[in-house]
C-alpha cells in the first residue's frame, strides 16, 4: 500500500511545474534547494516513478509527470478550498464578499456592485481584487474568490452565470474630427493593436472577427494597457477596440463600432458557485446588478 503523500512534497512538485526550476520553487517558496529537490525526490519514491527529467536545458515533466502533476494542482486547489471555507465559516465576524474583478470592468459597474453589497439582507463588507482573466477564475476554482465580474468571453461549466452589463465598443483611431459610426465589415480593413490576452479584451476581439469569418489584421506588438493603445493610435501604428469606460478622455478620437447599423457591445458577466455558503446572497447580489442594469439602460432611452 502506498505510504501517505507529504503535502509539501506535493507543493514543492506544482511550484516546479509552474516555475519549470527547481532553483525559481525553493526561491518561492522560501526554502533551500535541497530542501526543495529531498522532498521532490521523497514524493517521487512514494509514487514510484519521477516526475522531471533535468537536463542543461532545464526542467521538463516526464511522461509519468505529465499524467500525475495535474492531479496534485487539481488536489491542493480542493484542499486550498476546503481551508477557504472553514476559514469563513469559523472566523468570528467574517461578513466578508470577496470579489475579483476584470481590469475591463468599469468603475461604473464596480461602484454599483459596492452598493449592492451594502444593501444586501445582511450588510457584509466588500473585498475587491482585480487581477486577469486567468488568476479570477483560478481563485474561483480555489475558493479564495466568493464572486468575480469578467468578459463573457469564455465559459465557467458547473457556476452560476448572470450578465450584468453591456458597454458598447468603440475604435480609437489617430483622425481627430472623425467620428462617425464605423461598420464592422470596414473595420476589416484596418490594423489593430492588442493587448495581452490577459484581461478578456483580446479574446473578445479575434472572437468578434472569427464569428464574421473576417481576418483580423494586427499590429506585430502588444500594448500594455488601455492608456497605451491611445499613445500607439496617435503614433499611426494602428487603431484600437475599446470598451467606451476605458476611455482616458471622451476627447480622445474614437467612432462607435457598429455591425449593420446596430451597436456593437461587450456583455460582463458575475461568476459564482451554487455550493458556496453565500451562495443566496451572491444570486442576489448578481441580481441587483443585472436589475440596475436594465434600469440604466431604461432611463437613458
């Protein structure tokens, strides 16, 4: 029978998957080296086969590796988890909501999130975190998040989803005085900068002009930020798509994006466990947002 595994020996092995180093993990982790390498080695001798190859070349997974590594990330999310929850539900006075956010959403949505929170049956305190796409869904999966608002860009199986808002999408462009309506069948023409596919706003782009079946024509670098599309659209090296909030002025020159004379809009999403212990008041929460929503929609009409 297998001996019982060592969680650090587990942690030590997913902080070399991650780093592709044993010298990066034992850094990360705060630990020495061999440290680090006994207890790799100890795992592996309960596991009965290795789980890296090292070479010159670096740190790779072994076939052996490769089949198990995801089962240990996968273990120490649902432990992290199970820490998570038993933290919340122990804790005297947690009435915390912690709740990731896209760096695509506005401070319009994120205001209205913070007063809903506030009015929710039983006032709780809001925590926030904006990180990228990747680290959201990540903390969701751990338990670290209770909520994250993102781009509906990519599907959660198994969560609660609910859209909270629309934002049209706007080119920024480098014509000042040009400001009319842009068709999207035009905007094939043009060349786009991106950002990293980090925050959702890429991944909403190339899906936009995949579901036309258009080419999407790109700039050979990537920007850093919403700021730094602007500064890169003033230098000619292309133009930009944009929710209309990230915007740094409304003076900026930019024309609405249209598809057949209709407006073309980012939809955001909250993303939520049915199973949480807050699970009723995240339906509500996502529910206040998605009624405030209509009502801004309604009262701008």
């Amino acid at each position: 029978m297998m001996d019982r595994l060592n969680l650090e020996g587990l942690r030590y092995a997913q902080a070399v998957a991650e780093t592709k180093s044993f010298s990066a993990a034992a850094r990360a982790y705060g630990v020495s080296q061999p440290a680090l390498s006994n207890g790799i080695a100890k795992l592996e001798e309960r596991l009965g086969d290795r789980l890296f190859d090292r070479s010159p070349r670096g740190v790779a997974q072994t076939d052996f590796g490769k089949r198990i590594l995801p089962l240990v990330e996968r273990a120490l999310a649902a432990l992290d988890a199970v820490s998570a929850e038993a933290r919340r539900l122990t804790e005297p006075g947690e009435q915390k909501i912690r709740m990731g956010v896209s760096p695509l959403i506005s401070s319009r949505l994120v205001a209205r999130a913070f007063s809903a929170v506030c009015d929710l049956p039983v006032p709780r305190d809001l925590v926030l975190r904006e990180a990228n796409m990747q680290e959201l869904r990540e903390g969701l999966l751990a338990g670290r998040l209770d909520i994250i608002l993102i781009p509906a860009v990519a599907a959660m199986p198994h969560y609660e989803h609910r859209v909270i808002d629309v934002e049209p999408i706007v080119v920024v462009h480098a014509e000042p005085g040009e400001d009319k309506p842009l068709e999207l069948s035009e905007a094939g023409k043009e060349q786009f900068i991106l950002v990293p596919n980090t925050c959702g706003l890429t991944t909403f782009t190339t899906q936009l002009f995949e579901s036309r079946e258009m080419p999407l024509n790109t700039y050979a670098g990537e920007a850093a930020s919403y700021s730094v599309l602007e500064e890169w659209t003033k230098l000619g090296l292309g133009s930009a798509l944009v929710p209309r909030s990230k915007l740094t002025s409304p003076t900026v020159p930019h024309r609405p994006l249209m598809d057949d004379g209709r407006e073309v809009q980012i939809s955001f999403e909250a993303v939520w466990s049915a199973d949480s212990s807050l699970g009723a008041d995240l339906a509500h929460l996502s529910g206040v947002l998605a009624a405030s929503r209509t009502a801004h929609l309604q009262s701008a009409s």
